[in-house]
C-alpha cells in the first residue's frame, strides 16, 4: 500500500464521520437551513484565501518545476473555481454572493483553528507536510462528492448538483491524484519523524474537516462574543465599528 493510502486508510473512520455529518447528508439531500450555508460559505471563504496561501508556501519549497506547476495550478484553481460551489450554496440559501461578502465576519473557532494549522505546518515544516496537511481538504470533498453520486444519483434538478459536480469532476479528481503522487514521491526519502510528522499532519486536517463541517451546521460562533466579535450578519452597532464594514480577516 503507498504512504498515501495508508494515511487514507487511518483516516477512515474520520471520512466515515464526515458523510454521515448532517451538513453533509444535507447537501447529498438537498436540504439545508440557509443560516447553515452562509456561514459556511462565509467561513469558507476565508479559509479558502489561507489554503492558497499555504500552496504558495509549498509552491517556496517545490523541488522542480513540475513540482511549482502543480502548486500554481491548484492556486489558480481555487482563486477562480471554488466560486462555483459557493454561488450554488448562496442561490439555495436565498441570498447573492455579494451580499454574504459584505457581511463583517471573523473567522468562527474551528475556521480559526484550520487555517492557523496549515499556516503553521507550512511555516516550519517539509514539502512532505505541507503535501499532507493539504492532502485531506482535497482527498474528503472528491470522495465525498462521489459517493453522494452513487448512492443519490443527482440529476441537474438537484439544489446543490454544481457543489456535487465541481468536486466530483475529473478535474478535481486529477488534482487529488497528482497530491497524493507526489506525497509517495516524497515519502520514501523522508526520515521516520518527518513520515510521522506527516501523517499527524493529515489526520489533524482530516478531522478539522469534519469540525468545519460542523461548525457551519452549528453556527458555530466565539463565546463570549465582545468587540470584534459580532455574530455573523449583524451589524455591529457601534459607530466605531463602521470602519470595519469590510471582511476583516480576508487573506489571514
Ligand atoms: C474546509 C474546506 N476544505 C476543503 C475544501 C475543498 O477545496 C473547501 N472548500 N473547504
């Protein structure tokens, strides 16, 4: 079995989990509260803007250009593509992408706790670990949209057939297939402490992707809430909070 497989194996329980989330069998149902949507498209946004960052910090310690085209590409990806998803969350959720963007938002303790995780693996670890600290946000969505596929079969009448589609697509599944080359390229010159370094680096991803899941169902927010702190999609009542009517943690 190749090291990436046997970080998805480990992880299995934890992939389990996450298709039987109610977040995501909501989605495979096509069911679920817009508070739910927004927030997570809110949350996801900003996470979105660290994760690219976090290939620009791999793309820093690629080895050779196939390698920097990979990183580049998945950067690319992600600041255009994943737009498609969240527009199809905002349309089911009754609200324009626009309006969820303007919204004042502080990123909600588990969204802090994932993007601050890549960052920190990215800042002091080996391309290895930032291969596998990314690995699980691709490898849980394109399962996860498969195996929805399968056991739902969306047609084009489905609320939430482009999320399904996006990240069942052949494109998606070719960036999961070339992550998970170069983590077994990669793994057999590593030292036993880098090899355990990485899987403790995925399998944290892997159940950080499970709470993000939860955190949007939950609306998961910082208690106590106190300047700064405002609940997602009210407007904060200070005058002095007029300044921040802007997305205050774009590009963490
Ligand atoms: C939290 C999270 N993980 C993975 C993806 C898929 O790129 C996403 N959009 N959000």
């Amino acid at each position: 079995m190749s090291f990436a497989q046997s970080l998805r194996q480990d992880a299995d329980p934890i992939f389990e989990a996450i298709y039987l989330h109610p977040f995501v069998q909501g989605i495979a149902k096509g069911q679920l509260p817009p508070e739910s949507l927004i927030h997570y498209v809110s949350q996801d946004t900003e996470y979105l803007n660290t994760y690219s960052k976090v290939y620009g910090m791999a793309l820093s310690k690629a080895q050779t250009p196939d390698q920097m085209r990979l990183f580049y590409n998945r950067i690319g990806i992600l600041l255009e593509g994943e737009l498609i998803p969240h527009l199809n969350l905002c349309r089911v959720a009754g609200v324009t992408h626009d309006e969820v963007m303007q919204h004042p938002v502080e990123l909600a303790p588990t969204a802090h706790h994932y993007a601050r995780h890549m960052l920190c693996v990215a800042q002091q670890g080996t391309l290895g670990e930032i291969v596998a600290v990314v690995l699980p946000c691709q490898w849980v969505y394109v399962d996860t949209a498969r195996r929805i596929i399968e056991e739902f079969q969306p047609t084009t009448e489905h609320p939430f057939y482009d999320w399904i589609s996006f990240y069942a697509s052949d494109e998606m599944h070719q960036g999961l297939m070339e992550l998970t080359a170069l983590l077994d390229h990669l793994a057999p010159g590593a030292r036993e402490l880098d090899l355990a370094m990485m899987r403790s680096a995925f399998l944290d991803s892997s159940r950080l992707e499970y709470q993000f899941f939860d955190m949007a169902f939950t609306l998961q927010k910082w208690t106590p809430s106190g300047p700064g702190a405002y609940p997602l999609g009210e407007k904060p009542d200070s005058d002095s909070f007029d300044s921040l009517s802007v997305r205050v943690n774009t590009c963490v």
